[in-house]
C-alpha cells in the first residue's frame, strides 16, 4: 500500500467511523418481517456508500425477500478481478435486557463500537468499501484490480436469494477470486485466513399429539403430548459423550490431515481460557476423544436451537400441547453431503418418533462444507500481507461457522475465496454487546487496500 493511500485513510478515520455508526443505527433485521423497510434502508445505504467511493453500475435488486446490492469497477486490463462480498442483515438483539447500551444505538467505549452488526458484518462488510474509496482517491481515480462487489441482505436466514443468483449470473460475475471479511483472529493480534467453513443444514421439526390443546386432569395419562414427545425425541440424537446417534452420520467425514492436525497443536490455545473467557461455563461437552478445536472446526454436530409449544406465559395453564416446534441445526465436514445427511436425518426421526406423535421435519436451508486451496496465487499475497501489517506470521485455522455463499463461488464460479476477517473471539457475535475493536476496523480497511495493491500488482487475470 502507497503512503497516499495509507495518508488518505489516516486523515479520514473520523469520517470512516461516522459513516459506519450511522450504517450500524438500521436496525435491518432480515429475519424479523417488520424490519422489511429497515433492510431495505440498509441496501440503500451500502449501495449509496458504494458509489461514494467510486464503484460504478450500482444496482439494488430485488429478490423474493430481501435486496442484493451489486456493483463494478472494470477498467484495470489486463489485471485480476477480485469479487467482494459481504452481508447487511443482522440477527435479532434478543435479550435486550443484557445490553450495556441500545443494540441499534452504537456505543464507543473501550476502544470498541458495541452494536449489533458492528463485527458481524457491517463493520467488516464496510472495510471493502472504504479500502476502495481510499485506494481511488490516493491513485487518480484508479484502481489496482478490477472488483465487483456483491452484498447481501439474508445471510443470517439462509441466504437463499443469492444462493438463485450466482448460477443464473455467472457472466456478470465471473471473477479470479473472492475476498470476505465475515470471520475472526485466532486470538488478538494473530493474523488469521480461514481455509476451511463448517456446512449447515437448518431445520425445524414438528410434533403433533392431539387435535387440540388439551385439559390436563382430564385427558392426562392418556392423551399424546406433542411437546413431551418432540423432546423425547431429540435427547435421542447424542448420547451422554456428545456422540451423534442418527445412524451414518459419521460415515462420509474426512479427518483432518496429521500435518493440519499437528498445526493446530502450535496455535495458542488454551482449554480453560476457552471455557472460562468465550462459552462461560462449567464445563465443556462433546467427544471426549476429539481436541476442542477438532470438535469446533472439524467434526459434525447437531444442536438444538430453540423449542416452542404449551404454554409459556405467566402462571398456570394445565393443557396437553397439541403441537411443538423444534429449530434444529447440523454442522457439516469436508466430504458430508447435505442431501444424504437430509436423508438420514429423515428416517430417523420416523423411526424414532414415539407413538401417538405424528412428525414433519422442514429443511429451511442447507448448504456442504468448504475446504480452500492456501496455495493459490491471491492467498499466498493475503498471507504475506497480513503478517506484515499485524506483524507476525499469518495462520491458517478452520471454523466452525457456515458462510454458504463461499461455497456457491466455488461451485458456479470456481473460484476460491480469501477469508480474511479481523472480529476477535469475544466481540459476541450474535449475542448482548456485539462489539467491534475501532483500531481492527481501520487495519481492515489499511489490509484490505494493501492487498489488492499487491495482487494487482503480481497477477494477471486469468
């Protein structure tokens, strides 16, 4: 990166983190319908800060649910095209009571902007953008690549809008290789690629017992209960060692290679500060033969979300519930096919569904786990780059999240993608007082802008 460019950053800081508070104050909540508008303004506002900086044929497109919003600047021949992407969405803020400040009011505190979103991923989505805007403004208008960007609005639902779009643009899209900023630091001050993501399959399983919710004293002993049932059912699925019962779940599971493994041992990682600083508890659980971070990053699970059904509020009502809904996810590995997993899934829950329950599982998204290639040309530059900005050697680690569009690139576009995020372990994604280090947020941007100089620089498209 220049010393314009790192000049031009420096002096606008101010504005990079006003513009971002103003980004994080929408509340844009893709999975709740009253925020429809509010995912809308935040499409808008990405799209408006995309042509600020300078990206042409700025586009929001609607899609059955929720906006994706692209744009492009092509006018660097003979030099690769590198496809951003991000997401604007957010999850929901629930408990509000466990926020220090208002999750849509951004707090700065601590050297660090609390807000849901500000990690996950406006703050990072936001980096792309700036780096653009300082990397034009320091270089006569000019960039060092061509980019495109594409940014989504349903990431934390599904992403089922742009899972349709990718294969049916493959042209607009086509690209050498996509960067996203959606993943963390193995610990602070590491800089960290990620080279491998977790698949998902999301469901909801249904439990019906009688026709209707029924009176307790007088149907009790004999009627069906739906909730009961559905939990009966799921305390099946693990046995007390955290070990997956559906029957072959495991067999399709690629092991991780001994070299991979023994890497893993160097990373500094510490099990109680594990337990103690990131999941807050007594106890860690899972198979007790597989290292924590093989069971986080390279082994299947299966977890339980949520369970609704009866009767919840305040006081007593003694019914027998007719109906239970249960929200169930499973983590995949390299190797594991979601349809067959599906299926497996399927069969057991009809053969272990107890009698009087009838059983509906409804898939509500899935996608097969991401292995990268850290020998391609864009990823050997990410990690020279990022260890020279952080200081220290780049690892590579895996994670246990899902981001399914990294798998749709690979699949229509075939291009792999730089997972270069800068969230810490502790900024809460997810959860009360998300939080966002505000120097993180400007070694984004300063990274992020060095590394498309330099890929532009030493490659030459495809």
């Amino acid at each position: 990166m220049s010393s314009a460019t790192d000049s031009y950053i420096h002096q606008h800081e101010q504005r990079f983190l006003d513009e971002l508070l103003e980004f994080l104050r929408i509340p844009s909540i893709s999975t709740l319908p009253e925020h429809k508008n509010d995912v809308a303004r935040a499409a808008q506002f990405v799209a408006d800060g995309l042509k600020r900086a300078g990206i042409e044929h700025v586009e929001v497109i609607a899609t059955g649910k929720h906006p994706l919003v692209y744009g492009d600047w092509l006018h660097a021949p003979s030099k690769p095209t590198v496809l951003c992407y991000g997401h604007y969405d957010v999850q929901p803020p629930d408990p509000l009571e466990l926020w220090q400040s208002p999750p849509f009011e951004p707090s700065v505190r601590n050297g660090n902007i609390y807000a849901r979103g500000a990690c996950d991923d406006k703050g990072q989505a936001y980096m792309h953008v700036k780096a653009i805007e300082a990397l034009r403004a320091s270089n006569g208008g000019t960039l060092p690549v061509n980019v495109k960007f594409l940014i989504e609005g349903e990431e934390e639902v599904g992403g089922e809008s742009i899972s349709e779009y990718v294969p049916k643009h493959k042209d607009k899209l086509k690209a050498d290789v996509a960067l996203v900023s959606d993943t963390e630091l193995f610990a602070d001050g590491i800089p960290t690629l990620c080279i491998g993501l977790r698949g998902l399959i999301y469901l909801e399983i249904e439990a019906k017992g009688p026709a209707r919710d029924l009176h307790s004293g007088m149907y009790g002993g004999a009627a069906p209960n739906a909730v009961y049932g559905l939990i009966e059912l799921l305390a099946q699925a693990k046995d007390a060692n955290g070990q997956i019962q559906i029957p072959g779940i495991y067999d399709d599971v690629a092991a991780p290679d001994p070299a991979e493994l023994e890497s893993w041992t160097r990373l500094p990682f510490s099990e109680q500060e594990f337990l103690k600083d990131e999941v807050g508890s007594t106890e860690l659980t899972g198979e007790p033969e597989q290292s924590v971070l093989a069971r986080v990053w390279a082994r299947p699970t299966f977890e339980v979300h949520g369970i609704a059904g009866g009767f919840t509020g305040t006081g007593a009502k003694t019914v027998i519930p007719a109906k239970a809904v249960a929200k169930v996810s499973l983590r995949l590995v390299p190797n594991q096919k979601p349809e067959r997993v599906l299926s497996s899934v399927k069969q057991w829950v009809a053969d272990r569904t107890a009698r009087g329950i009838q059983t509906e599982v409804r898939v509500l998204s899935a996608g097969p786990a991401i292995s990268v290639n850290p020998n391609h040309p864009a990823i050997d530059i990410a990690t020279r780059v990022f260890g020279e900005m952080m200081g220290k050697p780049t690892v590579f680690i895996r994670s246990g999240g899902s981001i399914p569009i990294v798998g749709d690139f690979a699949t229509h576009l075939g291009i792999p993608t730089v997972l270069m995020g800068f969230g810490l372990p502790d900024d809460g994604l997810h959860s009360p007082n998300e939080k966002y280090r505000i120097s993180n947020y400007y070694l984004g941007i300063r990274t992020i802008a060095r590394f498309l100089q330099e890929y532009g620089e030493s490659a030459s498209a495809r």
